[in-house]
C-alpha cells in the first residue's frame, strides 16, 4: 500500500511546518499574546524597579545588586527575544491588516489559496528576520562584543 494513502495526514516535515491543526499563524497570535503580557510584566517591574530610586541610594544598590545574578541576564536575554518578535511580528500583521499581503481577491474557495500563498512567505521572511536579531543580541547578550 502506498504510504500516503495509508498514512494521509503523515506529511513529513511540510506538516510540520504547516502549523499542525491550526495552522502556523494561530500559533503565532499566540505567542504573540504571551510576549505581549510578558513585555507587560517586565515594564511594571521595570516601573517599580525604577521608583525604588525615590527611596534612596541604597534601596536602588539592593535592586541592582540583585539584578546582577546570571538568572536574571537570561531573563534579560528572554524580554530581548520577546520583544524581537513581538514587534516584527507586529509589523507583519499592520502589513496583513493594511492588505500589503493578502494577495488579489478570488472566489472564496477553501483553503483560499491565495491568502496562504502571499501571507506565509511574509510569515517565513520576518520569522528569519526575527530569529537573525535575536542571535545577534543573544552574541552581544553573551558577553562576545564589548
């Protein structure tokens, strides 16, 4: 028996790719709600964080002295990925919402092809443009350039 009439949902890699049973762009609506609560949490901590300053010098050293250990220089690493791709992934749907990239209007006919089609290399580009800026701040994160 051929393998794909006895497997029809085994596609390999393209599966994989293609977002499994969502598809590729719910799961990035989701990520991209969490890094948005994420930068959130960080910008209230960084607020308070901030205002410790009003309460002395020393109150301020305590906080920094605190924010020195290595466990916090990955969570600085992590706000660094989260707002990398929140804010490219935000460009992407202002182009999406902007009509940039949904492709020419068709007949209606699932899986609307022609959105796929226009809207998933735009997803693949920023995604490479994302993952090349958090690998340049992760080597500037990790202490190579001074």
């Amino acid at each position: 028996m051929d393998e794909h009439k006895k497997y029809p949902n085994k596609l390999g890699i393209i599966g994989w790719l293609g977002g499994g049973r969502w598809g590729i762009e719910r799961y990035l609506y989701t990520l991209h709600r969490i890094t948005g609560l994420g930068i959130l949490l960080y910008f209230c901590l960084h607020i308070f964080v901030t205002s410790s300053r009003l309460f002395g010098m020393n109150a301020w050293e305590k906080w920094m002295g605190f924010f020195k250990s290595p466990i916090f220089k990955m969570g600085e690493f992590l706000v660094f990925v989260g707002f990398a791709f929140h804010a490219l992934n935000g460009i992407r749907l202002i182009l999406i919402e902007f009509g940039f990239a949904v492709g020419k209007a068709e007949e209606p006919v699932y899986p609307y092809k022609s959105s796929l089609n226009t809207q998933r290399p735009l997803m693949v580009i920023v995604m490479v443009v994302a993952a090349v800026l958090i690998v340049a701040g992760g080597y500037q994160f990790l202490g190579f350039v001074h």
